[in-house]
C-alpha cells in the first residue's frame, strides 16, 4: 500500500454525516492506492455533529483553494464523492489522491501526501470558501 510520506501528519476533523458515507465507500474498495490513503484518514480523523464542524475545515462538497508544491498555482476544487467528479468543472473525487489527502484538513495546514506517481508532494490549504457563497 501507499503510505504517506514522511513526517507527522496533520490532525484532520470530519464531519459525522461525511465519515459515515466515505467509511461505506472504502470498505467496498481495495486497500490501496487513493482509497487505502483514505482508509488510513479515516483511522485517524477527530469525527464531529456536522453543526460543530469549524467553517475552515474541508468537508465533502465544500469549495477549496489550495496550492500544491509542484505548482505555484492556487488551485479552486469541490471536494465530491466519486459519482459527481468532474475535473472540467472543478469537482475532484474524494477518491483521488489530492481529494484523499485535502478531506479534513483546515485552512493553513500542509499535508506531505503521494500523487500518482507515488512521489512526494506537499498540499496546503490555503481557503475553504463559504457554502452559501460558493453556490453557483
């Protein structure tokens, strides 16, 4: 399996509701590659009520910027499940390796995380937009 990479990792919070439906897509899935990274997030993840979850935090369907080491680019996603992934529309799957690595993460946090490749990268969050002001 892909194991992330080196360094403490970053403490992550998901919401209940979200933690509930990922858990019921990886135990369907193989342990490897995205969904075995999403497996081991999931194994440590501070689970809150989704009226708890602090608005700084990346929740499934919530919109995202954030800045891959790669790339000086700061890149806009929606963090989707992978029925409503669409790169051509900004919606990355939480099944991806960037979606696996960015899920709980809090606005500032870096995460040293794998690509496809299995090389290192590091992610930061840089914002998690607004719900009400990001629709539409």
């Amino acid at each position: 399996m892909t194991t992330p990479r080196k360094g403490a990792l970053p403490a992550i919070t998901l919401r209940s509701d979200d933690f509930d439906a990922l858990d019921r897509l990886v135990g369907d899935l193989p342990g490897s590659g995205p969904a075995g990274l999403l497996q081991q997030e999931l194994d440590r993840a501070k689970v809150c009520e989704p009226k708890a979850m602090p608005k700084n935090v990346v929740t499934l369907n919530r919109w995202l910027q954030y800045v891959d080491d790669h790339s000086p680019e700061v890149r806009r996603v929606q963090l989707v499940l992978p029925k409503d992934a669409d790169i051509d529309a900004g919606r990355v799957s939480i099944l991806s390796y960037v979606g696996a690595g960015l899920i709980g993460l809090k606005e500032g946090q870096s995460i040293n995380w794998p690509d496809t490749s299995g090389a290192a990268r590091k992610l930061t969050l840089v914002k998690v937009e607004d719900a009400e002001a990001a629709v539409g």
